[in-house]
C-alpha cells in the first residue's frame, strides 16, 4: 500500500513544531515583512505560511536549521502572494526579492547564533535553583503542574517564578546582543 505522505522513523512530535514556531515567530514575521513591506499582508502569509509548516512539518529534520527551512517557505510563499496580488503598487520584482531574501535569511542565521551564545551565557548566571526550574520545565518536558508537585510548590509559583526568569533572561540576552553591536 502506498502513503500520500512521506513517512520517517523518527517523527519529531508535533509539540516540538508549536515550540519551534512559536521560539522563531518574531524572526520569521520580520522576514516575511521585509518581502511585503505591508503589516496585513504579512499576517496573511505568515498565516499561510504556518499553516504550510504545519502540514508538512513531517518533512522537516531535525539537524537543520528550522528558521532556514521556514524562512524559505515563507519567501515562496510571498512570492506566490506577489503574483496572485490584484492591487496596483509598486512592487520589486523577483530577482530584487530574491536578493533581499538572501540577504535576511544571512542575518537571521547570524542573530540566531548570537542569540544562541548570549541566551547560554545569561542561563549560566542563573541561581542553580533557577537553573534547575529551567531544565525541569523545558528540557524534561513536564508540565508545570507535574513540576510544582516534584518540587512542594504550587503550580501559580512555578509559573511566577519562570516569568520572572524569563524576563531576567530576556533583559540579559538583549544586553548582551547590544554591547556586541555596539
């Protein structure tokens, strides 16, 4: 019997495709709207570009680089959208979007890495404990429902106490990010 959709041994679940998009979401919005130039029309292929994603994230591998492959994607995609567009504005044509496509898709893999190195360094100044709730809640895969009870506390602490580590992380990334560029 033959299947319609291609099949690999070892399927990545599709929990790890809502983390990876929503991890990647501001990157590949950025991207999209470098092509568009438009807020709406940026909306509308991300959308279509997710919902592409989602249906064939079966076909994705998990030792390449998500935002590249989600970010060529989304530029056929706002190619397509370009094309089937009825509305008269001044659009660049395809070799000028594909340069500038390029371009971005360079500067993403970049800030990736930059946003990698500095995100590492910032969870190494953590508090072990801190530290610890950070690996119990997102590398276990637990919930934190599960988590609070392992650790006596209670799930809205747990909750608390991660927002205020990822707005600690955040703030630590951004400054970090920014004594590089500067």
């Amino acid at each position: 019997m033959h299947s319609l959709h291609p099949v690999r041994s070892a399927m990545l679940p599709r929990e790890t495709f809502v983390e990876l998009i929503q991890q990647h979401r501001g990157q590949l919005f950025g991207y999209i709207y470098a092509l568009l130039h438009n807020l709406q029309d940026t909306e509308d292929v991300y959308q279509s570009t997710c919902l592409i994603l989602w249906k064939k994230f079966g076909q994705f591998r998990e030792e390449t680089s998500f935002i590249s492959w989600a970010s060529e994607v989304a530029r056929l995609e706002a190619r397509n959208f370009l094309r089937k567009q009825s509305r008269s504005r001044v659009v660049f044509d395809s070799e000028l979007q594909e340069m500038l496509a390029d371009t971005r898709s360079e500067l993403i893999d970049a800030t990736a890495d930059v946003y990698q190195e500095s995100l590492a360094e910032c969870l190494a100044q953590l508090s072990p404990a801190d530290r610890e709730l950070v690996r119990q809640c997102y590398e276990t895969g637990k919930s934190f429902k599960s988590v609070a009870e392992q650790i006596d506390r209670s799930p809205k602490s747990v909750y608390d106490a991660l927002g205020r580590i990822r707005r600690s992380l955040s703030t630590c990334v951004k400054s970090k990010i920014s004594a590089q560029e500067g």
